[in-house]
C-alpha cells in the first residue's frame, strides 16, 4: 500500500483483542451486558497492546487503585516471542503506581492482572531511538470478535502500525480490513486467516 494512503477505518479481527501505538478500540453494536458493580469485583484483568520499538523507547502502564484496600497486580510482557515473566506489585488505597513495561519490538504488549480488589489501567509510551512522540491509552477490561481502528495515518514520511494480541492459551485467528479514501476495502491474502500462537502479539505495518 503506498505511503501516502490515508488510513480512516481498520480492522475486522477475529477470535482476540486489538489496539496499539494510539488506537481506538470499541465494539460493534449495542447489547446488554450484566456487569458487577465496581465495588463488588475483586479480580480480573486489563489488556495493554502498547507496542514498542527500537532501543530507546520507553512504556509506562499506570495503575490507579480508587478502593479503601490495597490490590495485587501481576504483570506480564507479550510479544512476538516467548512472553516475559509475571511480575507482581502492590497498588495501595487511593494511589496510583507506575510500573515499567517491556517496550522491545513493534509488537510489544503488556496483560495486567488484578487480584483483591479493582484497579484501573493505563498505559503512556514515548518513542526513542532516533523516533519521537508520545501516546497514551487505556488498557481495555474485554476481548471481542471484531475492533476498528480509525486513527491509522501513513501518509508520506509516517509509519503506523496494527498491534494485535492473543493473550489466551489457544492460538487464534484475524483477518484485517483497510478502508481508504478512494477505494474499497482492501483485503490481501497475507492479512487473511491469520494465526496467532497464544500468549503472542504481532505488529502489523
């Protein structure tokens, strides 16, 4: 695809979560979904495609814990190989903690698990090795069958890249859409039937 085709709406994945460098992420269609109040859950986790690149850049995942107890987190790096090991930390009442994740390689992701209570997850990654800028997003607490991402720009002299994450035990399987300003939705066979091995992400140029 050439460089200065401008991204406005991407993907359709199938079977596992999206989003990454700065994407939005949000389900298709309205449905009902019975939730346990905030107070009431007591584990769970958050899902960090923040992506990375060469040496130099750093990630940051931010966690807020808003409850009158302190919360364990455990952290685990996911990328495009074997996946880091957990990593556990204390996020006490009413604070906030800043915990540095891996930020090596484009495909570079982070899964924050929480245990005795419900905090918030965030991440900020500031781009070094000859690259700048700084992105910031909220992790997300869900998986689903199909994300957009409608902020992908590679217009001339810019690279984005479509971080997709298999944070489960199965190996899963995406397809990825492009729609452009001038033509229909793109659809090659190398973003088609894509596998992706568990506790895996993949950065997709």
């Amino acid at each position: 695809m050439r460089s200065r085709v401008q991204i406005l709406v991407a993907v359709l994945v199938a079977g596992l979560m999206v989003a990454g460098g700065t994407f939005l992420d949000r389900q298709v269609g309205l449905r009902t979904r019975s939730q346990l109040p905030r107070s009431s859950v007591t584990s769970g986790a958050w899902f960090c495609p923040h992506g990375g690149g060469p040496k130099g850049w750093n990630v940051t995942l931010e966690v807020a814990n808003p409850g009158q107890s302190a919360v364990t987190i455990r952290v685990t790096s996911i990328g495009d190989g074997k996946p880091g090991l957990p990593a556990s930390f204390t996020v006490e009442p009413g604070s906030t903690l800043a915990v540095p994740a891996s930020a090596d390689g484009r495909a570079a992701s982070s899964t924050v698990e929480y245990f005795g209570g419900w905090v918030a997850v965030g991440w900020v990654s500031r781009a070094g090795g000859g690259e700048s800028g700084v992105a910031a997003e909220p992790c997300t607490e869900r998986t689903a069958s199909r994300w957009f991402a409608p902020d992908g720009d590679t217009t001339e002299g810019q690279d984005a890249y479509l971080i997709v994450m298999n944070p489960f035990s199965a190996k899963a399987i995406f397809d990825v859409v492009v729609t452009t300003t001038d033509q229909a939705p793109v659809r090659t066979s190398d973003l088609t039937d894509v596998p992706l091995s568990p506790d895996r992400a993949v950065a997709i140029h």
